[in-house]
C-alpha cells in the first residue's frame, strides 16, 4: 500500500465495508475518483433494505427508494469521519487491493462526451439537465441508446421538448395525446413504437419515474399514461358502477340500463367525450376504490351506491372521469390498499381532486392488521419507499413499523357496510 496502515484496520475495514450490499457504492466511487474528470456527483442505484440501510450508515443520512445521489466529496467526510479515519481513496485501495489512478483523457472519453454534449444541451434549454434523471439517462443513450451519430442532434432536441411537456416528477393534472405530442416535434408517428425517440423518451419517464424499462406493450402504454399521455381514444378505460347519471340523452340511458340489470360500466376518453357535459348532481358521493374485486361485490349485491374503480395506479381516462365528477361538484371517498403505493395513490387524488380518505387512517390500519391476526391471516411484507400520510402523519409511522401490507379484499366486508349505509352518512 501506499500508506501505513494497522493490519487490524485493514482487516477490520474490509470486514465492516467489504460487503454485498456495498459494492456498488465502492465501485461507483472507484469509476468517480478515476474518471479525467471526476464528476461531483453519481446516481448509486439501492436495489433493497440492506442496501439502503448500509450506505445509510456509511454515507451519514436515512436512504429511502430505489436509488440516490452521491457527493463524492461528502462520502469522502463522511468515511474520514468514521472510527477507520481512513480516506475514501485509502478505502477503496483497501477493499480493491490496489490504488485509485486518476485515467488521462482517452479517445474513448472524448466520444462519449461527443454524445453526451448535445444531449445535455438539449435539456439545459428546457431546464431538465439538472433533473436526477438526467445524468443516467444521457449515460444510457451513450452505452445502448443505438442512435446514430448523425442523428443524435436531433433526437437530443425532440427528446428533451417532448420530456419537458410530460409529468416527471408529479401525478399528471392535464392529459395530450401521444400523436399531438409528437406532432410538436416533428411529425405524428414521432412517438409511435419502435422509433427512437420512443425508445429514448420512455427511459428517461422509467429512470424519472423509478421503474423498470417498459418490456411490452402494456408497461409502455402504463408509463406514458403516468406521464400524461393517452395513447388512443378507445383502449383505456375506467371501471364504474351505478353512476347517478341525470342526463336524458341515450348515452347516458344506456349506462343506466347497463347499471339496472347489475352489469358495470367500462368508460374510454371516447365516452367521456360523448357524454353530457354534467355527469351527476351537486353533492353526489362516489366511492372510489383501487381493487376491481369492490367495484364486483357491490354490482352482485346491487348495491346502489356508486363506485369507481382506478384498478391500480389511475389511467388517464380514470383521472379524466374524476375531473369531471369533481367539476360536477361530486365528493370523492377514496380507498386503497395499505402499501406504499395505495398510500402514494391516496395522496394523488387527496391533492388534486380533493378525495377524502375513506377508511385510510392509522386507526384503520391497526383494525386491519388485528382482524388479520385474529383470522390467522398472512399479510405481505410492505416494501418500496414510505411516503407520507399528511390526512393523517401517524398512520405513515404505524405502517412503517408494522411493515406489512393489506390489501382491500382484507377489509372488503367493512367496506361494503359503508357501501350499504350511504358514505355521506359515514363521512371518511
């Protein structure tokens, strides 16, 4: 080595920090200090709990998510700062077994900053070269993004006008077209699958968004729908059940008919658009649920009260319904299943579209978890990042100790009652 170092230290820095779970902390950190030019940060994807844990306690602060950015310079305090007193560069020659050399500036290098450059300037002019996306993004199009040099300008430039006009970092509140989208860029079909522009833009909604690259047609359609974007008039629909419908139009008969003989009803934005421009009457409560398996039991039991159903995570043509029933002055009663994306759902339509939490409280909770122990039932582990509860902050801490998950057909019989009584009378 370069340095003296205690053979016990050496021993015992490799048998605290030489584990699994760190590797790719130490290894992202070795390919920093190398680089010709070091950047001052790097995205370290967090693949689970211990992982999170670990370069927690490394790094100085709580990991939450699947990933996170590092300062270089700040892990450097922070390993100084630990009982080794060892340096990052001394760590990893300790770990590695050889020294951190800093690589000249290679042909290699100067071909990637030929593709990163423009790039980075694209998304500069719409203020997103700064976005925690951006850097692993641009990164991705180097390695396997397969444009052609000749093309990357101006894919770079559609890319980064396309990305600017999609939700990032938010739940969408307005909704285009994928073929409008495109049209802004250049052309109609811009966006369609298979072109480039496609296939760059939805990595950089997957890396935005914190999910895997879309494998098939139904993962693509999902991520531009939580990007805002609809990819068709007819396809996506929303599942309802006993709307109140008061318009004296055929369309609306005929959901009413559907509703009278105990079928629900799949809406597309094509209905939407067909429909009457008021939906139901001021002060209307519609149940809205996340399980289909709700909507289903209160049609069996024609039960009148009305529901619908987001079946996950909320389609545009979902959030286009709850708009208008909101517009029409309807009240929302929200419920979902206790995990942290039920909960990340709940906060959605609690924010944008003033739905009131319905039996989502950290009271709820603690009933759910007692019938499932009473009941001998298994409840899944509660994985993925916490988030907030701010209807209600204690139940966020109580499902984070728990960490278990219930899901809504563990609590269907509860939720049916309040079907039943009316939600107006139940309140949230």
């Amino acid at each position: 080595m370069s340095w003296e170092v205690a053979v016990g230290v050496v021993d015992d820095v490799r048998a605290v920090w030489g584990v699994e779970a760190l590797r790719g902390l130490w290894e992202q950190a070795r390919e920093a200090l190398e680089s010709p030019k070091p950047p001052a940060t790097f995205r370290l994807e967090l693949p689970d709990a211990e992982a999170q844990r670990l370069v927690g306690e490394v790094y100085g602060r709580p990991m939450m998510g699947l990933g996170t950015r590092i300062n270089v310079s700040k892990l450097d305090d922070s390993v100084r700062g630990s009982r080794f007193g060892l340096g990052l560069a001394e760590v990893l020659e300790i770990l590695h077994e050889r020294p951190v050399v800093q690589r000249e500036a290679s042909s290699r290098d100067e071909q990637r900053e030929r593709t990163i450059e423009p790039l980075r300037a694209a998304l500069a002019e719409h203020g997103l070269a700064e976005a925690g996306w951006a850097a692993p993004w641009m990164q991705w199009i180097y390695q396997y993004g397969r444009v052609a040099a000749d093309e990357l300008p101006t894919i770079a430039r559609r890319a980064a006008g396309v990305l600017s006009a999609l939700a990032l970092d938010r739940a969408p509140e307005t909704w285009t077209s994928r073929g409008e989208l495109a049209a802004r860029v250049g052309g109609a079909h811009q966006l369609d699958n298979g072109t480039a522009l496609s296939r760059v833009v939805l990595k950089a909604a997957a890396l935005a968004h914190g999910v895997e690259s879309p494998g098939n047609e139904r993962e693509r359609r999902a991520l531009w729908e939580r990007c805002g974007v609809t990819l068709d008039a007819v396809s996506a629909t929303v599942l309802t059940w006993a709307l109140p419908l008061v318009g004296d139009d055929s369309w609306s008969d005929g959901a009413r008919r559907r509703s009278a003989i105990g079928l629900p009803t799949h809406l597309t934005h094509l209905d939407l658009r067909t429909a009457p421009a008021r939906l139901v009457e001021p002060g209307t409560a519609v149940a809205v649920c996340e399980n289909p398996r709700v909507l289903e039991s209160a049609a069996e039991e024609r039960i009148e009260h009305p529901v619908v159903c987001v079946s996950g995570h909320p389609t545009t043509v979902a959030l286009a319904l709850l708009d208008r029933l909101t517009a029409d002055g309807a009240t929302l009663h929200h419920h979902g299943d206790f995990d942290w994306a039920g909960i990340g759902i709940t906060r959605s339509l609690w924010e944008h579209h003033r739905a009131r939490p319905w039996r989502m409280s950290a009271g709820d909770y603690r009933e759910a978890l007692d019938h499932a122990a009473a009941d001998r039932t298994d409840l899944p582990n509660l994985v993925g990042a916490p988030l907030e509860t701010p209807w209600d902050p204690e139940l966020a801490e109580l499902m984070s100790t728990a960490a278990r998950a219930v899901e809504e057909e563990v609590v269907l019989p509860g939720l049916l009652a309040d079907l039943r009584a009316g939600l107006k009378a139940t309140g949230t």
